[in-house]
C-alpha cells in the first residue's frame, strides 16, 4: 500500500485527477507480474504505463516518467537499507576473516548506494546519465526512437525533481523497501 502511495504521490503531481484506488490494483497485477519474473523482479512497469496511458490519458513519457521516478526511490531505499545491513555485518565483525579493510566489493556497494541520490541530484539539474550512458554505448544508434523516448521520460523525470520538490520528498517519506512483499 505505502509503495503505491509513493506512485500516486508522483502521479498526482502532475494529474490531480488519478485516484488511489485503482492504482493499488494496477500495483497488486504489477507485483504479480514482477514476482514470477526471472531476475531481479521487475517486469510489470509497462503495466503500469499503460495503465496511466488508457485510463487517464497520460502520454507514454510522462507516464514512463512517473514509473521512472518511483523505481529510483524504490532504489533509493532499498540501497539505504543494504548500506545499514552491511555497516551492521562489518560492525559485528563477521567479515574479518581477511583482515582487508578497503574492498572492491565494499566499494562497489557503496557506489550502489550513492547512485539514486546522485541521480535525483543530477535530474534536479539538468544533467541526464541514462540518456548520457546510452548515448556512449557505440553500437546503440543516437537518434533512435527508444533513445528520445528515455531522453524524453528522463527530462520530464528531471522536471518532476524540480518542480515538485515536496512530492518527491513527500513520495520518498512513504517508501518502504520493496522486499518480496512489494505491495
């Protein structure tokens, strides 16, 4: 219930017009479809995007942007409570076999953790990295159509951050970490 909350939140932001309601359906299929998909469970986002596009007529972008800007909470948070798990399994000592305090791994998570407050920090100001980390990749053509869709969801995502200061943060109150019971 709190992760479709943080969704309405960001939705309503630029729809006052989305109810509650129907979105805690759509997240309940959502969570269905992730659930019994191989990986890392997702998988269900584009049900969301449809959803907002059929019912309340949102573009395909802005409704991308929604679901992009939940994901990156949902990332935020989930990433903050590894980061206190782990500083808890290095304070109780368990990992000192290796008597190797600096570790690639260790900064591999930390750098984890930092990246959705540097990408929230770096939307809020204008600077775009999927689209940059896309756009780098040689063999991905520049100008495709799926690169100006990102381009596009990725800017109105920035444009959220910058207008809608208070949902964010207030999206961001309500985020539990997703779990396995990522209702």
């Amino acid at each position: 219930m709190l992760v479709t909350l943080r969704w309405w939140i960001i939705a309503r932001a630029d729809a006052e017009r989305i109810p509650y309601l129907p979105l805690l359906w759509v997240r309940v299929s959502v969570f269905g479809i992730s659930y019994f998909t191989l990986g890392p469970q997702v998988g269900g986002e584009p049900l969301q995007v449809l959803f907002l596009k059929r019912k309340y007529g949102l573009t395909y972008t802005r409704a991308t942007a929604s679901v992009l800007m939940g994901k990156l909470l949902e990332f935020l948070v989930d990433f903050f409570l590894l980061a206190v798990g782990l500083t808890a399994i290095f304070r109780a000592g368990a990992l000192t076999e290796s008597r190797n305090l600096f570790s690639w791994e260790l900064l591999g998570l930390v750098a984890l953790t930092l990246w959705p407050p540097i990408h929230f920090t770096l939307l809020y100001h204008r600077k775009y990295p999927l689209t940059a980390l896309v756009r780098a990749i040689p063999f991905i053509p520049k100008y495709a159509k799926w690169t100006r869709f990102l381009r596009a969801a990725e800017w109105l995502a920035g444009n959220f951050c910058r207008r809608h200061l208070p949902n964010l943060l207030g999206s961001l109150g309500v985020s539990p970490g997703r779990g396995r019971d990522g209702l």
